[in-house]
C-alpha cells in the first residue's frame, strides 16, 4: 500500500495561487490576502490503497484590515493502474469526479457535504481536493440516539431515490460495489484451512463453528449478491461510520447528516449500505459484543422509519435482504483475519500476543454475528425465489 506523503514535502508542493484562490472562496472575499499559513497531518488510521494522505491548512488572512482566521483541508489521491475503472469499488478518482459533478445538487433535503473549492491534478498525476473543514470531534463518543439518528437519516436518503429521485448515471459511480470489494478482499486473505491456529483451545468449538459456516458463505455468497443486486436501487456513500459522519444543525435550516469521504460512493440495493454501516461499527469498536443485538434492531430500525416516513410504501423484507447479506459479506474479510491473527500469536510473546488474541476474541463475536445473518440472508432469497424486486 503507498505510503502518504511528508508535511515537509507537501508544502514543497503547495500551490499558494490555488491556496488563495480556495481562501477566497471561502471567506466570500476575493480581495481576502493570505497573511499566514501552516499545514498539520490529519492522523488517518485506516489507510486506503488510493489515499496519498490527508493535510489540514489553517491561517490568518486580511479582509478589511482585518484579520479573519480560515482552515481548509487538502486530500490527496494517488493514481493507481489496479484502480482505474470505475467497476472498482475503490475506483482512484470517484471522490475527485464526485466533487466536479456538483455533489451538493445531487442529494436530498437533510445529507450535506463539504464543500470542494478545488480539484488539482499534479503534473504526476495526482489529484489534491482542497475541502471545507467540517467543524466537530469524530472522535467523541455518539449515544443511541445519535446512532439511531444516523441510520433514520440514511433511511430518508435513500427513500428519495426510491420515490423516484434520478440516480446519477455517470460512469465513475460503482454499481457493483458489494461483488467488487468480496472480489477484492478475496485477493488479501489467507487460507482459513491451512492456517494453524490450533492453541486457542479455550475458543475452538466456536472457531470450527464459524469456520464450517464460512465455506457455506463462500457457496452462497455469489448467488446473494445476485440478489442484492437486482433490489430496488438507491444512490449510497457506502463508506458510512463514525469517522465520516457529522451531526450538524446549520443556521435556519433542520439538522443534518454531514458524510465526508466519497471515495466509494455507489448505486447500491436498498438495505446494502445500512448492513456495511453496521458491519463496520462493529468491527471499529464503537459497540461492545453485547450489544450487536441491539443495535441491529436499532439501526435497521431507525433506518426503515426513515424509508417509510419519506413515503416509501415498499416490502421493508427487501431492506433486510440487502442489510444481513451486506453484514454477512464482512466474513470474506474477518474470518480470515481472525485466523491469521490466532496463528501469528503462536509465536508472539507478552502484550504482543494478548492484543492478537483480544482482536480474534473481538472478531470471533462479530463473525458469529455475520454467520446469524447468513441464514437470514439464505432464508430471505429463498422467499424471494432469488430474485428480489
């Protein structure tokens, strides 16, 4: 995975006739003069094969006489040849292409974005977005309600699309986003059968469990994207967590869901990127195992109020076909990195060796929950006759 740039050699590379430019933008002032600046390192602990790293610019500028601070945030993105279609989940340039297509326009009363005053492409070819920086900590912790919040607004954000709202037919929007990434992560993963992780004796009969549930996923899983793939349509994020998502109440205006990072966003099944919401949660940690339950019934909960409040009349069964098969996708990914970290604690030592075996512990409960909603999922598309519509 390509390594994000330096500070010393981002400022190196500024362009202060671009940084001037987005300042104006900005403050709604072309004559503001840019009198000070500095860039930082935004701290991007889940690194992504296209990121070429995340820089926050903040200063002082003179409007007036006065002085007026600003702050902007500057994205990178590296180009990459495994990457460059837009069939790709991970497609390089769909967050720039994003933000060139009036995203703001796009989307319905209550989803804001950041503002973009720029797209620069490098003479190396990549691309800098020059960002609003949206005020707020991700890094606080959300109660229920906000949660609740979140997922009821997702719900109302696709039910525009459902009701009849045009989904964007550009090229770069990835309209097989769930089959692109388990092809994807299938590629990184190691073979569950061969690994030996045999010492973690304390959790084998729940580790077999998962395991012989795991070669039934990889049977079925293609036939159940098939069917996610033929539910009702939405335009999704498809990269909604913590870490992305603002809750801001803007001047005159209700509440809104601020998502950041477009980089994978998608037309998606109906339920599809309520199930990755959770899938992630869970695997970030911001939920303890035993509250999955709960916050299943609360997620999907608030989610199908959303469709159904915005006058979605249709079978919420479709949603929960696209949400536990969703889920369920996850084990592609974390049944084989809990394997692999099981057998790399066999040969570790001391704290090493505990953080290997709490982190297989944690995603032992989350795959158990993964398998759960397997069968739902299998049940779901047989009273469909694998073909939801």
């Amino acid at each position: 995975m390509p390594q994000p740039i330096a500070v010393r050699s981002v400022h190196e590379e500024f362009d202060e006739q671009v940084m001037l430019g987005c300042v104006h933008k900005l403050l709604g002032r072309s004559d503001a003069a840019i009198e000070s600046w500095t860039c930082a390192t935004i701290d991007y602990r889940t690194p992504n094969f296209v990121n070429g790293g995340l820089f926050r610019l903040h200063g002082t500028a003179t409007v007036d006489r006065s002085f007026v601070p600003w702050s902007l945030i500057v994205k990178i993105t590296n180009p990459d040849a495994d990457r460059a279609a837009g069939t790709h989940y991970n497609y390089w340039k769909r967050e720039a292409f994003a933000y060139r297509s009036d995203l703001r326009g796009i989307l319905p009363e209550g989803i804001a974005v950041p503002d973009c005053y720029a797209v620069e492409e490098k003479p190396d070819g990549r691309l800098w977005l020059w960002l609003e920086e949206i005020p707020g900590n991700t890094d606080s912790v959300w109660s229920d309600d906000e949660y609740g919040y979140a997922a009821w607004q997702i719900g109302r954000f696709h039910a525009a699309y459902l009701n009849g709202l045009p989904i964007p037919e550009e090229d770069w929007l990835c309209r097989s986003w769930l089959r692109s990434w388990v092809a994807e992560c299938s590629k990184y993963t190691v073979n569950v059968r061969e690994a030996d992780w045999h010492h973690a004796s304390a959790d084998e009969q729940r580790i077999r469990s998962v395991l012989d549930r795991y070669e039934d996923l990889l049977l079925h899983m293609p036939h159940l994207i098939d069917g996610v793939e033929r539910l009702p349509r939405v335009l999704a994020h498809q990269d909604i967590w913590r870490k992305n998502m603002y809750i801001r109440q803007e001047p005159n205006r209700d509440i809104r869901l601020v998502l950041i990072d477009w980089q994978f966003a998608s037309v998606s099944g109906v339920g599809e990127e309520l199930g990755r919401f959770y899938g992630l949660t869970m695997s970030k940690r911001y939920i303890r195992p035993e509250r999955y339950a709960a916050y299943d019934r609360l997620l999907f909960g608030r989610y199908t109020d959303g469709l159904s409040g915005s006058g979605w009349g249709g079978d919420v069964r479709l949603a929960r076909y696209g949400f536990c098969t969703a889920v369920a996708a996850r084990s592609i990914w974390e049944v084989p990195k809990m394997i692999e970290l099981l057998a790399a604690s066999r040969s570790s030592e001391g704290a090493k060796r505990e953080a290997q075996e709490e982190r297989a512990r944690l995603l032992l409960s989350i795959t158990e929950v993964h398998m759960q909603l397997l069968e739902e999922a299998k049940r779901l598309h047989k009273e469909f006759g694998g073909m939801p519509n």
